[in-house]
C-alpha cells in the first residue's frame, strides 16, 4: 500500500512543510513532486478521465504547491498564480462594478498601481485608509464596502494592522478580511487565526525564498468563497508554469529553517542600525522603539528580516545603497541572500510622489532584506557602507 501523508494529522509545521500536499509519484513511486510539464491529458473515453482535463485547470505539481501552503497557513484551499500581483487581480475579480474596497494606505506598490491605474476604471472603488486604527476602517465603510485589504507588516514601513480588529470591523460591515502575509509567511503569523478571509502571498519572497521564480497564492477556508475562486483561476487563467510551482514547493520544505534566520539576522542588524543612525531612523517591529511593538509581539511569534531606514536625504540613501558588496541593490525580497533598495525609485515608484511624501516613503529612506548570511559579514557590510 502506498504511504500517504495525511494532510489533516496534527503535525508541527516543519513537518507540515515538507510533507503536506504532496503524494509518492504512482509510476516510480518518486518522493519528489514531479515537474508535470503537460498542457493536457489523454482521456480514457469521452468524459472519463482521471479528473485532469486541461493543465490551466489543473496540473499535479501546482496542486502540491497549493495543498502545502494551505496546510501552512491553515487554511483549507490553495490557488496558485502566476505572481502575487496577478494573485490580487483574481481576488478582485471575486467582486463587482459598484463594489467599494478599503486598502491600506500602505501597499506594495504595485498592488496600488493595480487597483489605481486599472481596477479603478473597471468600476471597483477604493479607500485607502491607515489600517493601524481600526476606526478609520470603520469610518470608511459604505453599504457597498465588500472587502478590507491589509498587508501587515507593510512594504516598506512596516507599519501593522490589528488583524483581530481589522476583522471584526470587516465583519460587522459584511466584508470580506484579505491579508497579504508576504512579509511574515505563516511560519509567524497566521491570519486565518485572527478572522481573516483570503490569506495571500507573493509566492516569489519568502516562501520560495531562492529568488529564482515569480508567483502567487491565495488560500481560502470557506468553501463556497473557493468554489468562486477556482472558477476566477481557470477563467482568467492567470496561472503559474509547473516548474515555478515545483520551486515554490522546494522553498517551502525550508521555510521553517529559513525563517528563524531571517529573524535573527534581521534583529541584529536592526540593533547595529538603531545604535548606529538612532532608533527612530530605524522601521523594525522587533525594535522596541516601533511604535506597535507591542501589538507585533502580540500577533507574530517573530519579525522576519525586512528592516527599513530613514537617512534623511536622497544622497546618504544612495552612498550606502551603492557601497554594499553583501546586500546587493535589487527589488524583491525574501530570498537567501541579502538585498538591500531604495522605494521611492523602485518598488514604490508608481505611488505619486506627493502621496509616497504624506506617507513617509522618502527619498531617504532605503529599504533591507537580510538574508541567512553569516551575520558578522553582514554587519562588516554594513560597517563599510556607513564609514
Ligand atoms: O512581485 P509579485 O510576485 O507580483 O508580488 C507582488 C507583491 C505583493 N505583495 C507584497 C507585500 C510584495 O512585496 C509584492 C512584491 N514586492 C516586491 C517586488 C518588492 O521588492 O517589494
């Protein structure tokens, strides 16, 4: 009898993993998930096949990848997508012409850039508010507010959202709670645990976390919520290739390796950083100077390696951006190596310049990624780039 590993079993989550989703290849009986590099499938007969008809509906490999981040996140159903942008894009597509949608006011760019420059004029609006108080959620809601959309913590200020709260103040106004966990991963904080709805990720950060791929993933509970979903998957086909999908699922057996790294990492340079410009230079929600410090160390059990740093003025920004040699300038995040960028430029360039100002996104302030370098490296890094 072939061994199964019973997604539904109580197991811890490096456990979880390595193992959920996934399925001893029947031919050979393979460990490894193949790379099902198929458009299609031969049928048996007319309307008898094996439950696999055409490879943007499904295909085996990206079905493992969906299965497993479920089982992460604790959700009961997965879908994959192409990136993480084309991921909100199908969510979106889960509403209607006439549907409000409140935001945080500070996104990824590029979700911004989507729901400002297409969605928009498709007919869904939106109010971007500041998600740290729930109260403007509230204040915000209209009888045709369908969704609140937060990520938490942002990109790039780190700013966090009561997912708790955020929820009840969804709920109580008929909307849905959507959640980009990109920046923590579940391995430190579960949304679905706080009342979220759809948990998202951009696939290509942490949980691949080799920046060797781009994609997406949306995990539902609700099974009606899903049934919708999946049919927005195939419909607007917005669907990962099966060997990015195969690389995802190689990153996510390590996650819980990773990410205690990243986290570890990511405090000390933190700490070198606030010693080094001032504490209240520095954006980390694992500083005690963070304003929601409390709240972080409440709602996440750590806080990753995403750091980011105000050094006044665009210039001092690019000295240190440019005399790096470990963290290297790059957009993206969330990988093994070290990146270190500049949002106001890159990947918060589409935001107008007047909104990015209001917000805090100046051209001082430089963005960090710590990797799971050896630290002491990491720190003489930085110690030559601030000289
Ligand atoms: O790049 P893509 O896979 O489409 O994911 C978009 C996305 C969604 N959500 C968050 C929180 C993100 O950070 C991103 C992508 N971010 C970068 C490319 C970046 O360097 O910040």
């Amino acid at each position: 009898m072939t061994r199964i590993f019973d997604d539904d079993l109580e197991t811890g989550f490096g456990t979880r993993a390595i193992h959920a989703g996934q399925r001893p290849e029947p031919l050979a009986g393979a460990i490894m998930t193949p790379v099902y590099l198929t458009s299609t499938y031969v049928q048996d007969a007319l309307g008898r096949h094996k439950g696999y008809e055409y490879a943007r509906s499904k295909n085996p490999t990206r079905e493992a990848l969906e299965r497993n981040v479920a089982a992460l996140e604790g959700g009961r159903h997965g879908f994959a997508f192409a990136s993480g942008t084309a991921c909100v894009d199908s969510i979106m597509k889960l509403f209607q012409s006439g549907d409000h949608i409140i935001c945080g006011e500070n996104v990824y760019g590029g979700t911004f850039r989507l729901f400002d420059r297409l969605l928009r004029h498709l007919g869904l609006s939106f109010s971007y508010v500041d998600t740290r108080d729930p109260e403007q959620i509230a204040r915000a809601c209209t009888p045709k507010t369908r969704a609140v959309l937060v990520e938490t913590p942002t990109n790039p200020l780190m700013w966090i959202t009561d997912l708790s709260e955020a929820a009840k103040v969804a709920h109580e106004a008929g909307a849905l709670l959507i959640v980009d966990n990109t920046f923590a991963t579940p391995y430190f904080q579960r949304p679905f645990q706080h009342g979220a709805d759809i948990v998202f990720h951009s696939t290509t950060k942490y949980l691949n976390g080799h920046s060797d791929m781009i994609g997406g993933m949306a995990v539902l509970r609700d099974d009606a919520l899903a049934e919708r979903l999946a049919f927005i998957q195939n419909a607007a086909g917005a669907v990962p290739g099966p060997f990015d999908c195969w690389l995802a699922l190689r990153g996510t057996k390590t996650l819980h390796l990773r990410m205690p790294r990243h986290d570890e990492n990511g405090r000390r340079v933190a700490a070198w950083l606030a010693e080094r410009v001032g504490p209240e230079r520095v954006i980390y929600p694992g500083l005690e100077s963070h304003p929601q410090h409390a709240l972080a160390k409440r709602q996440m059990t750590g806080y990753g390696g995403m750091i980011s740093v105000d050094l006044g003025t665009r210039e001092r920004a690019a000295r240190v951006l440019e005399r790096t040699r470990i963290f290297s300038l790059a957009e993206s995040l969330g990988g093994v190596e070290s990146l270190i960028s500049h949002p106001a430029t890159m990947t918060h360039a589409s935001v107008p310049p007047e909104r990015r100002a209001q917000l805090g996104i100046t051209d001082g302030l430089i963005r960090l990624s710590c990797g799971v370098e050896d630290i002491g490296d990491l720190l003489a890094d930085l110690e030559h780039a601030f000289k």
